[in-house]
C-alpha cells in the first residue's frame, strides 16, 4: 500500500478494481451534475441520485430547473446559469432544493463552465447537503479550537516521524515555535531527550497499532534548559477510514511537580529504611572502634560516598571536653569508609591516628559548635578548611570533593566528635534533607558509641587492676621453669577474675595456682586481688594445700557473696613429687616424657565460698622433664562444643612434637581460644628441671 492507501500497479499507475471510500469528497457525498447549454441534464452521478432522489433515468435529459428548483426561485436559478456560460466565472451559493419525495433541503453549489474539444459549453454542478457542510465545519471548528486550546501538548507527526502539527502547548514544553519544528524530528529538536527510546516506542506504535499510554520521559528542553523536567507521554496511530497508516497523534503532559513529589517520598522511603537499618547495624558489641566502622558504613552510600568518624581524644580517654574559639582540636580517628573514593580516603586520617585540627577546620568547628556545617557545593578554596594537611586537600581535588557535610555526635549532652561527609561520584550535593538524615543517623550512632567508650575504659580500668595484681614470676624458680599467659575476654564482654600464682616456699618448694572467681568487671579483679594475696599469706605457712583450701572458703564467704574455683599445688623437688588440692576446678594435665599426657584424676571439691565442705590432697609424683598444666575453664569451654570434647582436643595439642613452654602457651590460646569467647583464660605450665 502506498502512504494514502491507493492500491500501485507497475510504475506509477493506479492498478484496476474497486476504490474503497476515501478523504473529505466522500465524508461530504459530494454530487456531481453535467448540464448542457440548454440547461438539460446530459450527466447524473450515484451522489446527485442519493441527494435529489432521482435516478438516472429520470433526470437525465430533463430541464435541471424543473426537478431541482423551487419555482419562485427558477428565475434567478436560469439567469445564474446564463451568466456561468456567458461569462466563464464560477458561481456558489446555497439554494433549497425539492427532493423527489417532495421534501425540500438546502443544497451548496458550486457551478462552473466546461468545454470540450469541439467547442460545446456545458456547465458542471457540484453539489453538497448544507447540514452536511455545516456539520463538518463545525466538526474542524471544534477539533482545532480543542487542539489550540488544549492544555496538553498535542502534535501529529508522519510515518517518518516528523512534525506535522504542534499545539501552543506542546510549542510551550519544548520552548521551540511550532513553525520550526514542522518538518523535524524529536532527535534534531530535543537532543538532550533521550531520543533513542522516544522513536522506538513511536516505531513501536507505528508497526503494530498498540498505543503507549502514560509513558514518563525525564530531559531538558529549551524551554526548561538548566533542570530536569518529566512528562507524560501517549501516543497512538492515524489511520484513514481505508485503514491506511498517516502517521502518529501524540500527547504530552508536564507531570514535573508529581515527578519530583515521587522522588522526595522514594527519598523519604530510603531515609525510613536507613535509619531503620542503623537501628539494628549500629551497636551490635560494646567495642568503639567496631562501632565506628558500623556508622561509617551505614553510611556509604546511601548517604556519602565518603565517611568517617572522628571522636575528640579527650572524649575517647574518658574526660570531658570544651574547646575555645581559638583552640585547636585533638581529634582521633576511628574509621574511615568509601570503597569507590580511594584518593579521599588517602585523604583523611586513618584509624587510631590522632590529628590537630586547627581552629578554621570544618570540623574544628562542628565540634565546638556542636552545630553541622555543610557546604553544598565545595570550591577549591574551601578544601584546605576540610583536609588535615594541603597533600590531603590536593587528594580530595583529585576525587572530585564536590559537597561536604559534618555532623556532631551528641551523647547525653557531650560532644563526643563528628561524623564527616563527603560527595564524589553522587552529583548531587547535600541539601536539607540529607543533613536531616545525617543528624538522625549521628543522634542514634553517638548513644552507641558512648556506651561503647565507657564500656571500654571501665574494661580498661579493670584490666589494668587485673594485671597490676597478677604476678611476675622468674622463669626458673624451685627446680621449675615456668611459662605463663592471662588472656582477657573477648571485646563483647568484661574482665574477668582469672589469676595465676607462682609462690616460692621454704625448701625449695614452689605454690602454683590457678583460679577463677564467678562475675566480671573490677568487682571481679577486686575479689581475685583479695583472694591472691590471702592464698599468698596462706602459702608462707607451709600448709596441706587441702587445709589452705579450707582457710581460703572461709576467707572467701566473707567476700560479699563471692564464688571461685582454685586448683593449689606444691611442688616438692626433694620427693620428686607435687601435692595438690581442688576446689571446684577443672583437672590438672600431667605429662610424662614418652607418654600420653593425662588429665589428673582429682577430687573434683567444691567452689571457694560455698562452705561447709572439706578438701582433700592428692600427691602424683613429677620426674625431670615431666610437665604440669594449669588453666581456667575460658580455655576449652564454648558454648558450641562439649567439655570432653575440649578436653580430648587440649590433650591432643599437648602430646604433639616438644616444644618451649613459651611455644606451647601460645600454640594452646591460639588453638583453643576463640576471639568471641566471654570468659578470660589463666594458663600456668611448669617443668620439672634436671637440677630438681
């Protein structure tokens, strides 16, 4: 089919058959009528037939005059028809016509003369019903007043996809006069219009008469250079009433504001959603670096593409701090997050290192404000204000600083730092919104990070007690070489009450200790201090370790409801022999040279501070080279695993090939200890020397 629809034969001629109605003369029934000189009907078409209601054989050779005309109106109806063939001018008018069933309609004319090649005159009348003409005027009158009215942008374009016909409104979204883009293509008008997907839904709509309904187009046009706009887009196909494709209808809508208001509540969703993923992300152990790291990458990306967490040294040691207008800031460093900004991340201080701030910093001054300071869009001359030195502000120039945020973080009224904030990849810079987030994310994470910063110096606190009151001893002691290890507990816990001792005796002999008081924190550290030195004073009197064990219950009841595991032996170099005594405690490992090591086989007892119960002592002998391991049950006990199975597994690892003392206490609290253990670890291993 050609683009009208017409059937093509070769060449350019109009092949033969039927023609199907088609265009405006067929809307109109248009009736054509071939009067000769003498104003005889000579030609009658199927039009005038269904119009005047004669047929052909009725009308042709009759006087038009007779069977059209009203007679009051013959007269001027002849001498119309004389000045046509007089004179060759056209004539149109509109006359009421008699129809044969004798109704009577109006009719427009329009009448010309034609002649032929001998020289005869006829006169041709083309005839229309008036209600028919008036109907269609008021039909294109409509249409075009709905078009140019319209408030929507409506445009026709060809099966090329050129503009035909553009409405004001559409001239007013492109900001283009609709004379300049008749003619042309969406691509050569709007370039910054992602064209391509625009002509394929066209081609799309073109090819199989689908409509696109609401299809949502975001870009710039002239109208709106400096922003993006979005709208609503529809098309469908024209057709002829032939079903011949003219081309596309196209209707476009400004739909910016319900675009924007869809992405501020997306945004809000996003917000919702990362504050709600801090809430359970932030804060899942009491360890402040760790927290930091769960800030910071909360953060990225979703809100910066850099971030780091800075906390005031002062704050992080435990005391409280002011700072002046002119004072500079101690600040360290505790994680640093942006997986996509290496060159920004080089730029800021890496954790643990603590930094001077200068008054003018940013960050300086947030911290001493304890207000934000965002700077939506960051100039050159704004960088060394953000950066700790001028190599790191070259750093962020590199990565494309663009916007910057910092936020304080606000603990129980106490400024504890700053959550710092940078934009690289993401174009858009900081705004209200995001400062928003930024607070609720600060005011959320700063809770966690100063119940994480006083845990820490209480823990830290209460190691310190804790080492200050475990011994040092002398590797070789009594005929002894000793090696020892206190590992605290893991970070999601406190200090414990573990202890060792090494206490020389009269005649050689050597006090080996291990125990474990019940509880955690400097309460703990406290009771084993107590419990130490008691065991210490007991030792000098050269006790039974089953009757030391008595004496220290008895101490132990009196210390405010405490309870300790303790396992007390002596060590005799004379008698090649040790002497030993268990108050609730897990076994002792002996180890003969070129046998299995063995878990002793002990009285089990009763924990210290139970009372009334009595202990007893066991005596195994001990020969140069035989080996004594004591431990606290934050060795071998999980809480995935059985004891035995532990046990079996610390049997094992002691009966591998020889090794130093020092190499075996390490090799066991790698192998045997796991990082979230919440139980510290005692480790005392003694050898019997040859000397002994």
């Amino acid at each position: 089919m050609s683009a009208a629809g017409s059937p093509v034969a070769g060449g350019d001629e109009p092949a033969r058959g039927p023609v199907e109605p088609s265009g405006l003369l067929d809307v109109l029934r248009v009736a054509s009528v071939v009067l000769d000189a003498a104003g005889r009907i000579v030609l009658w078409s199927p039009q005038a037939e269904e119009l005047f209601g004669y047929t052909a054989q009725e009308a042709l050779g009759q006087y038009a005059a007779r069977i059209m005309i009203h007679e009051q109106h013959v007269d001027l109806v002849v001498k119309l028809f004389a000045d046509v063939m007089e004179t060759g001018r056209d004539w149109a008018g509109a006359f009421p016509v008699r129809h044969r069933d004798g109704s009577t309609r109006l009719v427009e004319f329009r009448n010309m003369r034609l002649q032929d090649d001998r020289g005869e005159v006829y006169a041709l009348g083309l005839c229309v019903d008036q209600s028919t003409v008036r109907r269609l005027e008021r039909e294109l009158a409509l249409s075009t007043r709905m078009i140019e009215q319209s408030p929507i942008g409506l445009a026709v374009v060809d099966t090329e996809l050129r503009y035909v016909s553009v409405n004001r409104a559409l001239e007013g979204l492109n900001g283009i006069p609709a004379e300049e883009q008749i003619g042309r293509t969406v691509r050569e008008l709007l370039p910054q219009l992602d064209a391509d997907s625009v002509e394929a839904a066209m081609r799309e709509v073109l090819a199989t008469g689908r409509p696109v309904i609401d299809q949502r187009m975001v870009g710039r046009t002239p109208a709106h250079p400096d922003e993006d706009h979005a709208w609503s887009v529809s098309l469908y196909r024209l057709e002829d009433p032939n079903g011949a494709v003219l081309g596309l209808a196209g209707m476009a809508q400004d739909v910016t504001e319900q675009y924007r208001a869809g992405l501020e509540t997306e945004a809000a969703r996003r917000r919702l959603a990362l504050i709600a993923d801090a809430s359970t992300r932030i804060g899942t152990t009491l360890d402040l670096d760790h927290t930091a790291w769960e800030l910071a990458d909360v953060a990225v990306p979703e809100l910066a593409d850099v971030a780091a967490v800075d906390l005031l040294d002062a704050v992080v040691k435990g005391h409280r701090s002011s700072l002046g207008p002119a004072e500079s800031a101690v600040i360290r460093a505790l994680a640093v997050q942006g997986p996509h900004a290496p060159d920004a991340v080089l730029a800021a201080d890496p954790p643990g290192h603590v930094a001077l701030y200068a008054p003018d910093r940013l960050v300086t001054e947030c911290v001493r404000t304890a207000h934000p300071v965002m700077l939506p869009h960051v100039a050159d001359e704004d960088l060394p204000r953000i950066a700790r030195s001028p190599e790191a502000a070259e750093l962020l120039r590199r990565a494309g600083v663009h916007s910057y945020l910092a936020v304080p973080l606000i603990a129980r009224g106490e400024v504890l730092g700053a959550l710092d904030l940078k934009r690289t990849g993401n174009p858009v810079p900081f705004g209200e919104d995001d400062l928003l987030l930024a607070r609720e994310l600060a005011a959320r994470a700063a809770v966690q990070i100063d119940n994480a910063r006083w845990y820490q110096n209480a823990r830290d606190t209460a190691l310190t007690l804790q080492r200050s009151l475990l011994p040092s001893h002398p590797p070789m002691t009594g005929g002894l070489e000793v090696a020892s290890r206190y590992q605290p507990a893991g970070a999601t816990s406190e200090v414990g009450g573990d202890w060792f001792d090494v206490i020389p005796l009269d005649g050689g002999k050597t006090a080996l200790v291990v125990g474990d008081v019940m509880g955690s924190g400097i309460t703990a550290a406290t009771t084993m201090g107590r419990l130490r030195t008691a065991t210490n004073t007991l030792a000098s009197l050269d006790l039974d370790p089953a009757l030391l064990l008595e004496h220290l219950d008895k101490i132990t009841i009196g210390l405010d409801d405490a309870i300790a595991t303790c396992v007390y032996a002596v060590h005799d170099p004379r008698l090649r022999q040790c002497h030993i005594a268990n108050a609730g405690h897990l076994p002792p490992v002996r180890m003969h040279a070129g046998r299995a090591p063995e878990l002793l086989d002990l009285p089990t007892g009763v924990p210290l501070g139970v009372g009334g119960v009595t202990f007893s002592t066991t005596t195994v002998d001990l020969e140069p080279g035989d080996r004594l391991v004591l431990y606290t049950d934050g060795l071998v006990e999980t809480r995935r695993h059985p004891l035995d199975e532990r046990l079996a597994t610390l049997l094992d690892l002691l009966g591998g090939p020889d090794r130093p003392l020092e190499e075996v206490c390490d090799l066991l609290l790698r192998t045997l200890h796991e990082p979230d253990n919440s139980d510290d670890v005692a480790l005392l291993i003694a050898r019997v020397t040859e000397s002994a």
